[in-house]
C-alpha cells in the first residue's frame, strides 16, 4: 500500500457544517472552484465536436497543438513547436503523475516548494519517491534528484518568483540532471506583479532543455468540469511522455479538445474573467484588512493568503461562525500554521455578503 496523507479537504467538512447554518447561507471561499458561465467558444465548440465516435488522440488534434502553441508565443512571449505540446486530462493528473512518468521511485527526492498545493507531495509518494519541501535546494547534498517543481504564481500564497530566480533554479538542475516542472496555472492573473514563464527566454537562456511548463484552462477559461489542461516544453521529455501516457490510456476527450482550441485562440472572453477576479479582489481585500487580517504576498493568483496573528483553524473557525468558509493554510504545509487562504471564485453575490460580514 501506498502511504498518502489524508484528504485535507475533508478535515473542513465540520467547519462548512458550521458555515451552512449562518442565517444568510454560506460563503464558500475555501477550494476555489469556478463559478462563472463557461464561455460560448468553449460551449459551441464542444456541441459541434459532440458526434465523436472514434477514439481521440491522446498526443492531442493538430488543431489544439497548434492554439496552445500560439497563446504561449501571444501572451507570454515563449514559442514552442506545436509537436512540443501535450494535452492533460487537467493540470491535476498530469502534477500527480509526472514523477512515476518521468521515472521517479525509491531513493530519489522530488523537490516542491515549503508551502504548496498538496498534490505536489502525494505525487511524489505516487511513484515511491521521497517528497522534499524546500524553498532552497543547496540541502540537498548528493541526493539523487529527477525533478523539481516549482509554482508561480504560487498556490496558496500568490507569489510570483522573478525571472533571476527562476534561472537559479533551471542552473541548478541543468548541472544535476534534473527536470523543472513549472505549474503554471494561474500565469495569466498578475495583479501587482507581472508572472514569467519557465520557458521565457529571460529564465531558460533560449533552450528548453530539461524544462516543462503546466497550464490548466480550468480558472482562466471556466472549464474546471471539462478537465482540460496542457505541458508545454522539452520536445524530448514531451515525447517521452506522449510514449507512456498511450500506453496507459490518458487520453483528453475529442469534444474537451475542440473547446480547449477555442478557447486558447481567444483572448476576449479571458479578459473579462480576470476583470470579474480582479474586481472581486478589491471588495475582499480590503475587507479582510479592517476586519484586522493581514494579507501578504498574493500579487498574483486567485487567493489572498491572509493571517490575524492566530492559528489558521482558529482563523477558520471565527469565519465559519460568520458563515464564510477558508482554507486552513496548514493545507499547504507546516508554514502555512498561522494564515488562511480565502479564494475569489464565489459569485459577485457572495463576495459581496462576505464584505458585509467582515464588516
């Protein structure tokens, strides 16, 4: 059997209870889940791709490659061969899988960040490797390492890492051998900070050797419930993966992959999404700060990352009792013991009741 840490989700489940019986019903800001319309692109390209009886590809249509490969060289500046694209069945799976893809078991450490989305860790346990959070990786010592993974922006925290640390990073597991996977995901919402790419030219000095970068179309196109999502980057790990990703079957739907081309060719719908978080954004934070939290970093992302001073529970538990449910930042890692993580994915509604709430 193989040992995983509990679901931390479920630890919630008494403090939602709690929130539900607040007379104005419940304010959930703890996963950050989508809740705005999927965009007509996505829509209308799903129902006209619905007749798809045969089986899709699992290294992706031409079509999709070749949108996903014109977002990245559009929006953030990097280009990539379309062969050098790879659909996921979400970001989720792919974070869960790549260490076992890639190769990784007994004796080998896979390095994530101190404070991190959890997946991160039961990915690495996943594929009997040894799971190492760490922010700095001279510890390391002679350990054998195959891949490090680092976020920015960072969930929970909303940090963005510059490019000049960045490049540290890809220095570093270049003279080791090792991958970098950058998960990517929330790329496109830098508030006061600008996000870079793994394989921005400014971090990857023109070669994307060793490097991948994950992307989800699940927060900045509404497709959380179509699981769509992409790696991006080293022709010959993509390919690696392609090889056995076929053999077991991961395969993204042929209607997913027609609404995931849609929606990369277009930026429209995008902006607005980002226009409501951003929006959502400057009603919760300030609410949060007169009602006496402190919200450090998150200058890019979906979360502010917030502490009073108490124990995150504590924390959780006070804004349970005003029926606004967070996420306990020790979710994320023993660091996380003193803040919350609350998301900006409720309806304008609902942020708003949280708003009056704080007040």
């Amino acid at each position: 059997m193989i040992g995983l840490p509990d679901f931390p989700w479920d630890r919630l489940a008494p403090y939602k209870e709690r929130a539900l019986t607040h007379p104005g019903g419940i304010v959930d800001l703890s996963i950050g889940t989508p809740v705005d319309p999927v965009p007509a692109v996505a829509q209308e390209a799903l129902a006209g791709a619905a007749d798809s009886p045969g089986y899709p590809l699992t290294y992706g249509t031409a079509r999709l490659r070749q949108a996903a490969a014109g977002w990245l060289a559009r929006r953030h500046g990097v280009t990539v061969a379309p062969e050098a694209v790879l659909p996921t069945i979400g970001s989720k799976e792919l974070v869960a899988w790549l260490p076992t893809l890639l190769g990784a078991g007994p004796g080998d450490h896979v390095v994530h960040p101190a404070l991190a989305y959890p997946t991160y860790d039961v990915g690495a346990r996943l594929a009997g490797a040894t799971p190492y959070a760490s922010d700095g990786l001279l510890a390391l010592g002679p350990e054998r390492v195959p891949l490090v993974w680092v976020n920015s922006p960072s969930n929970p925290t909303g940090r963005v890492l510059p490019p000049e640390h960045l490049r540290k990073v890809v220095d570093w597991a270049r003279e080791r051998g090792a991958v970098v996977a950058s998960d990517e995901c929330y790329i496109e919402l830098g508030w006061e900070e600008h996000p870079v790419s793994i394989l921005h030219p400014d971090v990857s000095g023109g070669s994307h050797e060793g490097l991948l970068a994950v992307h989800s179309l699940s927060k900045r196109s509404n497709l959380a419930g179509y699981r769509a999502g992409f790696v991006a980057g080293d022709p010959a790990l993509v390919a690696r993966l392609l090889e056995v990703r076929k053999h077991a079957g991961m395969i993204v739907p042929q209607p997913v992959q027609a609404a995931m081309a849609a929606v990369l060719d277009d930026d429209a719908h995008a902006a607005a999404q980002r226009e409501r978080y951003a929006a959502r954004r400057a009603a919760l934070r300030p609410a949060l700060e007169k009602a006496g939290w402190r919200v450090d970093h998150s200058t890019a992302g979906l979360y502010l990352w917030a502490s009073d001073g108490r124990p995150c529970w504590e924390q959780a538990g006070a804004l349970a009792e005003l029926g606004v449910l967070v996420a306990p930042g020790d979710f994320y890692g023993p660091g996380g013991g003193s803040h919350i993580r609350v998301a900006m994915t409720a309806s304008d509604e609902r942020i708003n009741a949280a708003v009056l709430r704080l007040q």
